[in-house]
C-alpha cells in the first residue's frame, strides 16, 4: 500500500533508485524524499534555474489550537471554553490577526500566537500562506469511516498518535522501521554525470542526519558551523595531536589503495567526505550576512543561517535544486503549554524572518521556500495545563518574490495572505453533527488535505512533471482532484504556489 510505484517514472536512472532507498532512521525521510524530487526536476532545469525547499521540522507534535488561533467571536468563545485555562487571551490576539484577501467562509477568523508578530507581517505582505489541517492520509475519511471496521476500504494511517511512527509516516508514508521512501538513492549520483551536485542535492543541518547508501554518493550532513571535518586527515587540520608527522602519516594511510575490499572502500568514503568538506567550506565563506539573526539560544535560527550561506554559495555547488532539513525540539507539551509553547513559537518566527529577508537580500526569495511540517497537531481539549497526541494540524509556507517583481504581494514562489484548505471545527463533541465530522475525539482534527497533497503542490513549484508525482508520492492517486461525498474537495494542487 505504501511502496513507491516505479512504473510511473521514465528515467532509466531515477527508476532505478526509486525501488533502493535505506532509511537508517526517522529524522529526515520527508525532507530526503522530497530532495529526491530534486533530482527528478533537476533533469530539465535550465542551466541559470535554481530552487530550493526548506523543511522546517517540529518535533513533537506543535499544538495548533494555540499556534494558529480561532478569532472570531463564536469560533473562539468555543476554543476558550475548550480550552480552559490553556486558552490564549482574546484581547492580546488583535496585533497577530491575518486577514486574508479573500475572506473565510461562515465568517471564520484566525490570528497567530501573540508571539509570532513577524510571521503575521510576512503573512500580511503576501509571502506566507497557511495550510489548514493537514496530516497523513491513505484515503479521504470521515469520522464515520475511521470508526469502521472496515478497513480494507478505509485505511487509516498505522499507529496513528505516536511520536516516532507518525514522524516517519509524514516523512516516508510508512511507520518507524521504514525502509521505503519516495524517491530513490537520494544520495546517488545526479543524472548527466554530476556526481559533485547530486552529493549536494539534499543537506541537512538538524544534527541527526541520516546518510542513505545510493549507487554511488551519499546524502550530507553539516553543522551550524559548516561541514563536518576528519580532523586527522583535513588539510584544514594543521597538525594530528600536536604532531606534523602524525598528520602526514594519517593522510598517507587514508589515500592508499588498499587490498581488502571494505578496507578500499573506506578509504574511498573518507577521501570523498574530505573533499565534500572542502567544497562546502569553500561554498559557504563568510558567516557575515545582509541581516542579523537571532541568536539568544535559538538554534533554528543557527541552522536557518547556515542554509542561507549555503545557497548564497550554491553557484560553486553547481546544484540547481536543493532540499535543506532544520528542525527544533520541544514541543510535546503535555504539561506547561500555557508557559512553554509561546516562547517556542517566537524562536520559530523570527528565525523564519530573519531567513526570508535574508533570501530577499540575496534576491532569491522567489526561488527559495520554507515550509513546516511536524509529528501531529494536538488535541483541543487541555489535559489539565497541556495538550495530547493528535492527527491534522496547521502549517505555514513561506516565500517571496523576485528582484524585479515589486517589493510587495505579486508573483513569485508563495500565493501568500490566504488560506488554503478546508477550517476545521472547534468541537470536542462525539454526535452527528456537521461541525463534529472532522475530529476523532477531543479535538483531534481529521486532516481534509493530506500529506501527499501538500508535498505534491511543493514538488510541482519545485519542477516535477505531474506525470512523476505518483510514483514519488504513493498514497496521491487517492486525492485526484476529487470531491467526497462527504464534499470535502481533494485536489492534487492545494494551489499555494506559484
């Protein structure tokens, strides 16, 4: 149910990948996957084309009630009596309200948490636009189905509400232990014989990188201070403890061939990250940039700058399609949200601003997009002075536009300052009620636009021909462009982006 169709691709190489991909582990499958789309539109780019995605991991589960928060007066009467005491105050919501240029229907409003003043400019500017309720999907599914137990024709997601299956689930389609993703050897070799720029078709500076075995290369890991050195063998390295001689010694040792077959091998893999280090120290430069980012503790602001110094130095990478992975912890709040999430959400926002006004700097921001993503929202109801394990939740797609298209709302990589998908209710009740459909108890929400709707509206900006798309993303084929009887529309293209 979950494996990739390779039917569906027609590059001999690509294809080939697609039925071989490893994952070692669950901290970046989604992001990888969609690198592998990378190399897929990378094919036919042109040679002065380049795109980037950049995907904006939350571990833990981000509580959505009170990141993207009901605002208008009925909506949230509703959420504040659910909520309790872990409902955020009416009156410190006005400055963050978004106010879309095509209104909601049913008179809905939304305001941001108090703390993310930034993201609320960046939404009011045109460059952000929110998906609402989105979460993995097999199938569309009401309520009434997920309660079936038929689930032959109502599939639902395996081990639905847990951290480490549900990570995996958004980022390969299939439960912790996965070992089939969307797309191939990510690592592999670029098609036409680009071995250097496939090495740097997906990096990851979240510190918990997986390094997946292709045909030929590997998927790269760096830090927030560059990329990773073998100290003994780097020729940035000026001595091995204290010693010249030990140095030349290591260096000899790893460049010898050897007669054992791992042992050459090794040697190989060691040379290869040695010169890797080197092009992306040399690629990345500097740590001065046009804009000064948050520091204070807020690492996803480090990881988010040094994605920055990375396309800023792409050119010397000789890639023309990326796909970044950050990440930040912390959000499985169970206790303490009232305290703890608002802080949180701050270090989200103004790494994302200081990033976004970084691209517009470097004139790529409609080249270059951010986008969350995280383990499951959480339920509406409080727990006492948190929230539990959920399904759908709210996400955020950031990117702006171009050096000659206007400082203001206009074309370019995001259709910002709107909403897209269907709002959920604000109801914790278990009757037949229309407002009741979209949850499965407690508030937590049914998504009604699924993972592979929302990653197949990226990789079709990003350059994959539609055609590719189901074969990368292999539960898509059941969100045709089509409308449910429960009249929920599924449409292959949310519509966010350009």
């Amino acid at each position: 149910m979950h494996l990739i169709d390779p039917a569906r691709h027609t590059r001999r190489a690509f294809l080939r990948r697609s039925g071989q991909l490893a994952m070692a582990g669950t901290a970046l499958p989604f992001a990888l996957n969609l690198a592998a789309m990378g190399e897929a539109a990378a094919q036919a780019a042109p040679g002065d084309d380049y795109k980037a995605l950049v995907c904006v991991f939350l571990f833990g589960g981000n509580d959505y009630a009170n990141t993207l928060v009901n605002f208008d007066t009925d909506s949230y009467n509703k959420y504040s009596t659910i909520r309790g005491g872990i409902a955020l105050p009416y009156a410190g919501l006005a400055a963050t309200e978004l106010k879309p240029d095509v209104a909601l229907g049913s008179g809905r409003k939304y305001a941001l948490n108090p703390t993310m003043g930034g993201l609320a400019t960046l939404f009011d500017q045109g460059k952000m636009a929110v998906q609402l309720n989105v979460g993995p999907l097999i199938k569309p599914l009401t309520r009434a189905q997920f309660n079936s137990t038929n689930r032959r024709d109502f599939p639902i997601p395996p081990k639905l509400f847990s951290h480490n299956d549900q990570q995996s689930i958004w980022q390969s389609s299939s439960p912790e232990g996965s070992t089939i993703g969307w797309g191939g050897n990510l690592g592999d070799l670029m098609l036409g014989g680009q071995r250097n720029a496939s090495l740097f078709t997906c990096i990851s500076v979240a510190g918990n990188a997986v390094f997946l075995s292709g045909d030929e290369a590997l998927q790269y890991q760096v830090g927030t201070g560059g990329a990773v050195r073998i100290n003994s063998v780097s020729p940035a390295t000026g001595s091995v403890y204290g010693s010249s001689a030990v140095k030349a010694a290591m260096q000899q040792i790893a460049q010898q061939a050897r007669g054992h077959t791992l042992e050459n091998e090794y040697n190989k893999v060691t040379l290869r990250a040695v010169e890797a280090e080197g092009r992306i120290t040399s690629a990345i430069q500097s740590d001065v940039m046009d804009v000064t980012f948050p520091t204070n503790g807020n690492n996803l602001a480090a990881q988010l700058k040094m994605v920055a110094r990375l396309i800023r130095g792409r050119a010397s990478l000789g890639v023309k399609r990326q796909v970044f992975f950050v990440s930040m912890g912390g959000y499985d709040l169970h206790d303490d949200l009232d305290t703890k999430q608002g802080p949180l959400m701050q270090r989200l926002s103004d790494a994302l601003v200081a990033f976004q006004a970084q691209m517009e700097a470097l004139q790529i921001a409609d080249k270059v997009v951010a986008f969350t993503a995280s383990d499951f929202g959480r339920t509406l109801s409080s727990n006492g002075n948190g929230s539990d394990h959920g399904w759908g939740s709210h996400h955020f797609v950031i990117g702006g536009t171009g050096p000659d298209k206007g400082s203001g709302k206009g074309p370019g990589a995001v259709k910002g300052k709107a909403f897209y998908g269907t709002p959920p209710p604000v109801s914790v009740g278990n009757t037949s009620a229309d407002d009741d459909q979209w949850h499965v108890g407690q508030g937590r929400l049914l998504p009604t636009t699924s993972v592979d709707q929302y990653a197949a509206t990226l990789a079709k900006w990003f350059g994959v021909p539609d055609s590719d798309l189901n074969g990368i993303l292999p539960n898509l084929k059941n969100f045709n462009n089509i409308t449910a009887p429960s009249g929920i529309s599924y449409p292959r293209d949310m519509g966010f982006m350009t």
